[in-house]
C-alpha cells in the first residue's frame, strides 16, 4: 500500500516540476448538444491527451484531440457525463477547462474514465489494455525530475516492483502440494 501511495505521489510531483500537468481553459466555437461527439473549441493547446474536461456541470472523457476539437477513437469513444453528471447541451463561448483530479490520468499516462465507463465489446480490449498500461507506469515511475545524480532511483524502483512482480508470481504459482 506504501508504494502504491509513494508512487501516485511521485508521478503527481514528477509532471507538475516538468510542467507536464497544467491546468488549461478553453471556450467553445459551436453550440454542442447532449449528444455530440465531437466538442469544438478555440484551441486545444496545453489539454492532456488523454484526458477530462468539465463544460459547466458536465464532465467529459477525450481520447485524442486534433488543434480545435476533442474527439474520441474506436476504442476509447468520447465519453459525455462523465461520473454523476448528466450530459447536456452547451452554448457557443462556455467556458472549457481540465480538472484537478485529471491529474492523477496524466501522471499515470491512461484515463481512468474508461475502465470504470467501459461496456460491451469495446470493454474487451480496452480494460485489459488499461490495467497493463498502469501495472507498467507503475514499474517505470518518472523520477526524471530529481535530475541526474538521482537517476539510481528508478533503477532501484524498477528492481523493486519487479522483486515484487516476481514473488506474488511464486505466491500464486506455489500452492500447497499434496
């Protein structure tokens, strides 16, 4: 549980002292209904990908962007109301920005928002992708910010979880034999 605690901790750290996790806003340049699938906006320079965004009231999970939209995949879809929000239409000029618990999706590299949001066939490939991209984010976590005298310290962490790795392995491959 401590390292699991250290390592949220570090990832937080590591990308706000590299700059990695701003708080950005935006406005929109379109009306947007409750179902669109596609937000415009001015700019969409500074948004994580992937990442959340809060219009309103309205949480909404992106996959991607391109300079002035943001967009799902075919496997990660936008996804609108997100949480226990509703999605719900929005004027042209609403205000667009991220949120501070996006954070945590950043500082791991994947978006939360789709594992727990997941349904279907889609949740076939993308949950289990999920899981093994935050099981690897935590074996490489971003010590690059401590600078290069204290580079040793990843090295030391990736021996660690992969001491780890290896002895919940044999725990579970080594049963009791009769």
């Amino acid at each position: 549980m401590f390292f699991g605690f250290a390592w949220v901790i570090i990832c937080i750290a590591g990308g706000m002292l590299q700059g990695s996790m701003p708080l950005v806003s935006t406005y929109l340049t379109e009306d947007e209904t409750a179902a669109s699938t596609v937000i415009d906006v001015a700019s969409t320079e500074g948004f994580e990908v992937p990442g959340t965004i809060v219009i309103g009231d309205e949480r909404i999970a992106y996959s991607d962007t391109t300079a002035t939209t943001f967009i799902g995949t075919f496997a990660q879809p936008l996804l609108r109301g997100l949480g226990e929000t509703d999605a719900e239409a929005h004027s042209e000029d609403s205000r667009v920005r991220t949120i501070e618990s996006s954070l945590i999706n950043n500082s791991i590299d994947y978006n939360l928002a789709v594992i727990a949001d997941s349904a279907g066939a889609q949740a076939f490939f993308s949950v289990p992708t999920a899981i093994w991209n935050i099981i690897m984010s935590f074996a490489t976590s971003p010590f690059a910010f401590l600078g290069t005298d204290l580079q040793i310290l990843t090295i030391l962490w990736g021996i660690l979880f992969l001491g780890m790795a290896v002895s919940f392995f044999i725990s579970v491959a080594g049963g009791r034999r009769v």
